[in-house]
C-alpha cells in the first residue's frame, strides 16, 4: 500500500515540520506501522552497504538508522559489535558513512546512529554535512537527557530530529523529560542489555509502553531483541514502529539477498494489524 503524499505550506509562518514527522503523519493517515531498520554503515562492504540500503528501502523500511561504526561499541551486542569492526577494517569511519547516505540517495528518513565521541572528533560542521548528505535525525547512544546542556543545544539548532532512548526503568518524570527534549519519535528499549536478538518480548512491554504513551505525544517505535516477523507484529500492536537491527545484521552477514527478504517479511507481518 503506496503512502499518501503529504504537502507543506510554503507560508514562512507555517512551522517547519521534518520528514520523520511527516512519515509517521502519512502512516497514521493509512493505520499503519513505521518499520525502522539499522544497518551498520560499510558493513558488510561500503559497495554492499550501499546496496543493502536501497534494498530495504524497497522492501519497506520507512526509516533507516544508519550506524557509524565506532572501535568501542559498549551498548551493542555480539552481532553489531561484529559489524562495526569490518565496516572499520574496510576504512569506514563518520565521514565515509555519511559519503554512503549521500550515494545511496534514499528518499526515506535517515537517523545517524552514533556514539558521541565520533561526532566531536569531526568537528563543529559535522551535523550541517550529515544534512547535506541525507541525514535527517541523529541518535546518540552516550548523550542522555541533562548530561551536557551545551552538546544537546548543538544538536538542537542541527535541523536534525534528535531521537532519544528510554529504557524500560525510566521513571515515568524522567520519561517526560527526556521526550520533550526529543525529536522524530522516542527509540523505547524493549529490555535492559545490550542489543541483540531474543526469542521473545517481555511480558511487561505494554505497562512500559503505556506509561511512556501517557507523558510523550511523540511517536514511539519499539526495539531491541526484535528479530521475527511474528515479534515485530506483537511489538507494532503497542507501538508507532518497530526497530530491527541485529537481526538484519546478521542476515546481510549472509547476504544482502537475505537481509532484504528478511526485511520485506517484517513488513508483511507489521502490515497485518
């Protein structure tokens, strides 16, 4: 089912809306489900990276969250922690990652997904070349809500839809200010850990996401441990979205055939609600 298109007011008064904001309008419009994909840039090539990026658009993702990879990866699991050593045995660092946003030319959103150290040591015009290539969010895995007041106004006057992530023993206070301090939609963490896949959901998912839903108007997309189509349908039940990331990892390890499969059968299952 093709999305509706959406059209903006060229009037200077009407408040700018970003394209995250504007596909989860689309989506709402038709009841459905935003399908985030994460992809490690330069992994499991620069060349197949590329190629995976604009397979998964294809397949259905409405966002892609485009890792950078980065030598000390502590909140990621085995399989992106895999990941982010090729990509870097390959020469691929922040900039070449935003040279491959740039040369895939999605058309749907795209969050750069990063630890903070990469972005300080590209320096201060690093998130005006991340919009120019394409970038149109940033999540910063180490960055939390209050901890560097300077660093998240720099993120702030980007342009770029600041995700944030909350874990599921924020309290809810904490919930509410780390969402009026968001952009884009809040990245709600199924479960404590690092990433990875899981065989199931926790059973207190809905509690978390109803009290996250109470204090946030921002779209709440789902991740980690989502790895099966039938675990994206039971999470895209609760939420705005589901993220999937190791899982597609893994797949595009094997193949960037598979990877995209995989992909177009999270989307066939989100579709099913």
């Amino acid at each position: 089912m093709a999305l509706p298109s959406v059209t903006t007011s060229s009037d200077a008064a009407t408040p700018h809306r970003s394209r995250m904001t504007e596909r989860f309008t689309a989506l709402r419009a038709v009841n459905r489900r935003a399908l985030v994909c994460y992809v490690t840039a330069g992994h499991p090539s620069p060349a197949a990276s590329i190629t995976l990026l604009r397979g998964l658009e294809e397949a259905g993702a409405d966002i892609i969250e485009v890792g950078v990879p980065f030598s000390d990866p502590l909140a990621d699991g085995p399989v992106i922690q895999g990941s982010s050593q090729i990509a870097i045995e390959h020469g691929v660092n922040l900039e070449r990652t935003l040279e491959i946003v740039a040369e895939a030319k999605l058309t749907v959103p795209v969050v750069l997904f990063s630890y903070l150290n990469p972005i300080i040591a590209a320096g201060p015009g690093v998130l005006a070349r991340a919009r120019a290539a394409g970038v149109d969010g940033v999540l910063v895995t180490d960055l939390p809500v209050g901890a560097d007041r300077e660093r998240e106004a720099w993120f702030g006057a980007s342009g770029l839809d600041f995700v944030r992530l909350v874990a599921p023993t924020t309290p809810a206070v904490r919930m509410a200010e780390i969402g009026s301090h968001g952009g884009g939609f809040v990245y709600l963490i199924s479960r404590l850990g690092v990433t990875g896949e899981r065989a199931e959901l926790p059973v207190e998912l809905p509690e978390t996401v109803a009290r996250l839903r109470a204090v946030t108007d921002l779209p709440i997309c789902i991740g980690f441990g989502i790895s099966t189509p039938e675990q994206a349908k039971i999470a895209a039940q609760l939420g705005d979205g589901v993220i999937v990331g190791s899982a597609i990892v893994r797949a595009a390890g094997r193949s960037i055939e598979e990877a995209i499969a995989l992909t177009a059968s999270m989307r066939a299952a989100i579709d099913e609600i």
